[in-house]
C-alpha cells in the first residue's frame, strides 16, 4: 500500500503542538539540564552484582577457584566505573541538575560507590540466609539450587539488599530504579527504604507490598498477597504530606504472615513469635507468640450434580 504523502503534511503541524506542551506540562520534561541516570546501564549492573553474588548460576560458565579471582575483579572494575558515573547524575540531578555546577559530582559517586562495593561480602553473607530460610521453609524445594534459579522471592530479596545499601548511602533516584524493575519482574515490591533481616523467605511471592519505613526481624516468612502498608498519611498545615516518618508496621523476629494479610501502620508491631492468618487486616500490635485468624466461613455444599458447578445467584461462601 503506497504512502499519502499529502496526509503527511500534517505531521510538522503535529510536532509543533507537542513541542508546546513541553513549555505547558514542564513536570514530565528533563530538558536543558544535565543527563539523568541511564535505565540500561544500571540494570545491566544489577545483572553484574548478580553474577558477583551467585557466582556460577548466572552467564558464565566454567568459573573455579583457579579462575575466579581473575573473573570477579574484571565485574568489580566495570561495576566500580559504570556505577560511579550513574551515581554521579543522580547526585546531580538531587543537586539541581544543571552542569554549570562546579561540584565534582563524579568524584562524590565513586566514594559512595567504593563503598557500596565493599559492602558486598556482607549482602552475600545475608543471601545465604535467605537462600538457606527458602529451602527450608519449603517441602517443595529440592535443592538450594532450586531457590537461586527459580524462585521469585529470592530475586526480588536479592535486588532488595543491594538496593538498600545504596539506599542507606543517601544515593537518590537508582535505588528506586532497581526497586521498580525487580517489581516488574516479579510482582513483588519492596521499596527499598525497608529494613530486613536474615534469614527472609517470601514464599510465591505475587502481590506482596513493603513499604519504606517497614523494619522485619531475622527469621520472617511471608506468603502472596500481603501488604505490609501505611495506615494513613499524615499532612502538615499547607496540605501536603509530611515525609520522613516511621508509616510502615514493625515485624519482629520468627513471624509468619499468610496470604492476603494486611498489616498497616508505624505504631503497628507483630511480636517476636507471632502467626498472622491468610487474609486478616491488622492496624493494632500484636503481643509476642499470638496467633490471629479470621473467624472460619461458612460454606454451602451442594449435590454433586452437573448443575453443582454452574454459579447460583446470591451464592456465598
């Protein structure tokens, strides 16, 4: 089918009236500033990190102890320049993001960098917790193998560490970035303020929600579903939302939260101990060692005829 060029004349019209929107709608422009944090790049040292982590599981093959020492300097050494240049756009993006700032934001990246790098052998130390919490937490699982290849809870965990070291850093905007894209690949979000301890299992996975200012103990198992919230956000005398409070529960050690639980609120604490029941809403603390369920529903059978799994009206369970 050939092109109507005539129709194309429209097209410079079209780019005049988008051009014009980015005077009017400024909130969703970067333009005349400095460059943001490339998205590609930091997820491509995420994937580094990994290999770092799980040395062996991941591209390459091959790896030994002969070899291994050679392998992972050469991914420290990207890792440390790719790292340091995204970490100083977003210093300078927090900064104001003009380039005529003097400030050697690079410089200010790298030294945060060095740091975060350095932390490395202790998010490892804390993998193999929640590596070792998944495999036994789950009859299931056959190996400890089988949690590093396959099981989402673990990835999200995993980016969830690194991500809060960095965090803790004060580095904007990255870790955020790594947060949102291990969200998206597998439904589970954690933000990456959320303190957490040793030995977490999140078991499936799918729709489970922690917030910023969560703090979880060691030993905590969580299933699908749950949501680890705020119970309201708290606004100053102009109307807009006060920042940097505790909003999220606190989850003491060798609790386990079931599906579809909700938990809501900083003043909300689970004690050390406690068993939170499939599909129950929480907004008050819970002593130590407490068991909370939902009352049993009631159900109706009916016969076990073809008509049985045809939907009535008004059926409730």
């Amino acid at each position: 089918m050939a092109t109507d060029f005539r129709l194309k004349e429209r097209l410079p019209r079209l780019t005049d009236r988008l051009v014009e929107t980015y005077s009017q709608h400024a909130i969703i422009n970067h333009l005349d500033h400095c460059p943001l944090p490339k998205y590609e790049a930091v997820i491509d040292s995420i994937q580094d990190l990994k290999e770092i982590l799980f040395p062996g599981y991941r591209r390459r093959e091959g790896l030994h102890h002969g070899n291994i020492e050679y392998y992972v300097g050469d991914l420290v050494d990207r890792l440390h320049d790719a790292l340091t240049k995204q970490v100083g756009r977003a210093l300078l993006h927090e900064a104001g993001g003009h380039c005529e700032d003097g400030t050697d934001f690079e410089a200010l990246g790298q030294a945060k960098v060095l740091e975060f790098l350095d932390r490395l052998p202790q998010v490892r130390a804390q993998l193999a917790t929640d590596v070792q919490a998944a495999y036994d937490g789950d009859p299931a699982c056959k190996c400890p193998a089988e949690v590093i290849f396959c099981y989402p809870g673990l990835e999200a965990v995993t980016v969830h560490r690194l991500a809060h070291e960095l965090y803790k850093l004060e580095i904007p905007f990255i870790p955020r970035m790594m947060a949102e894209w291990s969200h998206a690949r597998t439904g589970i979000d954690i933000h990456p303020g959320a303190t957490i301890g040793e030995y977490f299992f999140i078991d499936h996975g799918t729709g489970v929600v922690i917030g910023e200012t969560c703090r979880i103990g060691d030993h905590v198992k969580i299933y699908q579903g749950v949501t680890l919230g705020a119970v309201s956000f708290p606004t100053d005398e102009n109307g807009q939302l006060v920042r940097d409070q505790k909003r999220h529960p606190t989850i003491e050690d060798h609790v386990v939260v079931y599906a579809n639980a909700t938990i809501l609120g900083g003043r909300t604490v689970i004690g050390e101990g406690s068993v939170i029941g499939s599909s129950v809403w929480l907004t008050k603390s819970v002593a130590p060692n407490t068991t909370v369920t939902m009352e049993a529903p009631s159900l109706r059978i009916r016969n076990e005829d073809a008509d049985a799994l045809k939907p009535e009206v008004g059926y409730q369970i």
